[in-house]
C-alpha cells in the first residue's frame, strides 16, 4: 500500500484532488442511478395498479366474455405476466407473447413465489421466476370469485435504462476524473513554485562548504509573505541564512585572525630561533675544554632548536597553503619525484624493505614539485616512523579516469579505528612519546592534505591490522 502512494508533496495533493472527486462522482453516480431506479419502478407500480387484474382474470373466463374481459379491456403489452390462484394454488399462468396468450409452465419454487405475492396492499413486488430471464415487477389483488390475481411487468426496461444511465455516468465520469487529474497536477505544480524555490535555496546552501573558508551566502528568497504558509516557510528559511552568513563571518574572521596570528609569529620566531641554533652549534665547536654537563645542554638546545624550526616552517607552510597562496606551476615528473623519496626514505630507515610499483613509462603532472616532494616524502616518513623494523612498505604509481593515484601502502600493525578519521589533523599523534624522540611535529599528513588539496586532489587513508594505505590523487 505504501508503494502506491506518491511520495512527493506535489503528487499527494493531486492523487487527493482526483480521489475527492471520484468519490464524488461515484456519490453522485449511486444517488442518480438509485432515483432513477426508485422513479422507473415507481411508475411501473402505477401500471401495474391501473390494470387490476384484468389480464389474470381473462385466463379463467376468456371462453365467457363480458366486460371485465374483453377484447377492448384485455388489451395489454408485450410481456405481460399474469398468473390465478386459488386457494393459495396456481390454477393458470401465460403472459402476452405477439399479442397471444403463451401459457407458461411454472415450478413449484415459482408456485410458491406467486403464493408468497402480498395481495391488495397497493405496491408492487420484484420477484424472479424461473420461465424469465429477467425479473418481473407484480403486484396481486382479489378477484371476483375469491381468487386472487397476479399481473407483472417484465424489470428488463427499467434495469436497461438505469444501466444505460450508469454507463453514460461511468464515461462522463472518467472523462472528468483524467482531464482533472491533468489540470490538478498543472495547478498544484503552479502553486508550489514558491515552495521549489524555498527547496532550492535550501539545497544550494546544503551544498555550500560550510566547514572553512570564504562562503557567499545565496540572496534571500523573495517569496516571504507572511500571510501564506509557504511564505512562512521562506521567512524563516531567510532568517536562519542571516544567522548562519553572520555566524560565517565571525567564523572566517577568526580564522583570518588565527591564520595571521600563526604566519606572523612563525616568520617572526625563524630568526631567534636560527640565531639559537647558530650560536649552540657554535658553542659546540669551541676547541677549548667544555665540561660534559655543558656539552650535552649545548647539544639539546641544538637538537630542540633543529626541531623547532621544523615545526616554525610547518606553520608557516601551512598558513601561507590556508591563506590560498599560489602554488607553482610548471612540469613534474612524478616518476623521479617518487625515486628520488624512496631513495631518501630508504637511507633513513635501512630497517625496512622498500617496494617500488611504478609505470613503465614516465608520469607527468603540472604543480609545484617541492611542496609535491615534501608531501610524498612526509607520507614515506609516516610509514617508517610508525611502523616496526622489517615492515615492508610498497609504493604505487598509476593513472586512472580520476587522475594520478599515488598510494603508500604498509603491512604494519595498522591505525586505530579511533585516529583514522583525524590522522590528517594538526598535531595528531598516534605515539606521542616517540614522535616526540624522534622529532615529528605532528603536522606532517596535515601539510600532506594540504599540498594535495591546493593542487585540486585529495588524500584519504584505509587501514587495518597488516594493511595501511595512504592515498592521493592529484589531476592528470
């Protein structure tokens, strides 16, 4: 039942329109063909009232004519039934058949039928005998000789009639209920284009991506008059867009101010802190006697101040990618790019087996190819800084209807379920202690979405227990 009804607002009032009228018009059809019927058989009852008997009583004296029965006063339609009883008994039955009197043969059922016939009560009676094929209207009165007469009338013109109405009505009908379907639909198509509006507007903003950067907010909906429902509707669809572009606004301001905040102060801090690690590796070429204590802070302001420009040129990287900095561009071989990273990759971690699965012929791209490089080989790093000894890391290239697919993928113990859908987020580490030891600054598969999405591609990760994959595909 649910499958039949429409789903659409627009299909529902037309499927309600067309069932309201054809409930209308079966009420009607059922009343007219009903009085009809009441008024056919009504005036059939008057004929059958006026004849008093006369046919019935002429079966038993038709050898003695007088004046009851006639040649004149016998005279009746084609037909016509009449049945005598007496004593409750069928003495002679016929009706009229091309002006001749056709006896019929009746059955005791009929017999009992007849005899059942109220008798002198001034209506008519529909009863079905089994010499008809139709039904006959009767009626019965007494006779002259204490019998009782019974004259019908055949019920085959009346049903024909109201037939012949219910077929008129049926197509009349029918012929209303499709060219009202048709209209409904275009009328109530028309009077929900303010509600399609509001629809759109409201699919539009949907499609709006509303988690970051600058949105221009669609223009408010004209159709907000209070006074109709819909208008209502747009009304409130427009305050909620006013709320939502001011609350974007505060929002990309924020994030503006933020954005600066951390350009600024990474271009700002480069200076102190090369200067910091200038002066301890310095320190640590003074050829005169340093006591060991001495050394080994020398050494740790080197180590952390090494690392804490890592860390300035990552903000400072990614500040300038949020702020939408131009990127280069001009052609990459992706092919060497890969080798060259693998290379890199595989002298800081001899421990792991380093697969490469590359084209036979070269790839090439359009981008900026050191921030690709940083991007590659940040993902090289993740792989061998988070996975044990002897995993063994394969590296894929391949060009596809989407783009070029590079993908790094590991037999490692994989990434828990609770990381995987942040592990390109800021500062997001699934070993804090030893991404501290070994120097990440947690924003390295950050700055790796980053450079993907400011060359138009994208970056996703699947993992489990013995497989992880990291995948980005940038434009062919």
């Amino acid at each position: 039942m649910n499958r039949l009804r429409p789903r659409t607002l627009r299909g529902q009032l037309t499927a309600g329109l067309v069932v309201l009228l054809a409930a209308a018009c079966l009420a009607v059809g059922i009343t007219t063909a009903l009085a009809l019927r009441g008024f056919l058989m009504g005036r059939l009852d008057e004929q059958l009232i006026a004849s008093g008997g006369r046919f019935a009583a002429s079966l038993e004296h038709e050898a003695e004519p007088d004046a009851d029965n006639g040649p004149d006063t016998r005279g009746q339609s084609e037909d016509t039934f009449g049945a005598r009883l007496l004593n409750g008994d069928v003495t002679r039955a016929a009706v009229i058949d091309d002006a001749t009197d056709r006896p019929l043969r009746l059955t005791a059922e009929d017999r009992r039928t007849l005899a059942d016939v109220p008798v002198a009560d001034g209506a008519g009676h529909s009863v079905h005998l089994s010499a008809f094929r139709h039904g006959y209207r009767v009626t019965a009165v007494r006779g002259d000789d204490g019998d009782v007469l019974v004259t019908g009338l055949p019920l085959h013109p009346v049903e024909e009639t109201v037939h012949r109405l219910e077929a008129v009505e049926a197509a009349l009908f029918g012929a209303a209920l499709v060219g009202t379907g048709f209209a409904a639909a275009l009328w109530v198509r028309i009077s929900l284009r303010p509600l399609h509006r509001v629809t759109a507007r409201a699919a539009e903003v949907a499609r709006l991506p509303l988690a970051g950067g600058e949105i221009v907010m669609p223009r408010p909906l004209p159709d907000a008059d209070p006074r109709t429902e819909v208008g209502q509707v747009a009304g409130a669809l427009n305050h909620m867009l006013g709320h939502v572009e001011d609350a974007l606004l505060r929002r990309q301001a924020g994030e503006e101010r933020v954005r600066h905040f951390a350009a600024d102060a990474s271009h700002e801090l480069r200076t102190p802190v090369a200067n910091v690690r200038g002066h301890a590796e310095l320190a640590l070429r003074h050829d005169g006697p340093v006591p060991a204590e001495v050394r080994h802070a020398l050494e740790r302001i080197a180590s952390e101040s090494r690392r804490m420009t890592r860390l300035v040129d990552d903000l400072l990287l990614l500040a300038r990618l949020d702020a939408g900095r131009p990127l280069a561009h001009e052609p990459v071989d992706l092919t060497l790019l890969i080798l060259d990273a693998t290379d890199d990759a595989r002298a800081a971690g001899p421990g792991h087996h380093w697969v490469l699965d590359l084209p036979e012929e070269p790839v090439r791209i359009t981008g900026d190819v050191h921030r690709l490089q940083q991007a590659i080989g940040n993902v090289l790093a993740n792989a061998r800084t988070h996975t044990p000894p002897g995993t063994e890391v394969t590296i894929t290239l391949s060009t596809g209807p989407a783009g070029v697919h590079v993908e790094v993928s590991d037999n490692g113990p994989g990434i828990p379920d609770e990381l995987q859908a942040e592990v390109f987020g800021r500062f997001v580490r699934a070993d804090r202690a030893r991404s501290r030891s070994t120097g990440s600054t947690g924003l390295g598969l950050a700055i790796v979405r980053a450079v993907v999405t400011a060359h138009g591609g994208t970056a996703t990760v699947t993992s489990r227990p013995g497989r992880t994959a990291f995948r980005l595909t940038l434009p062919a």
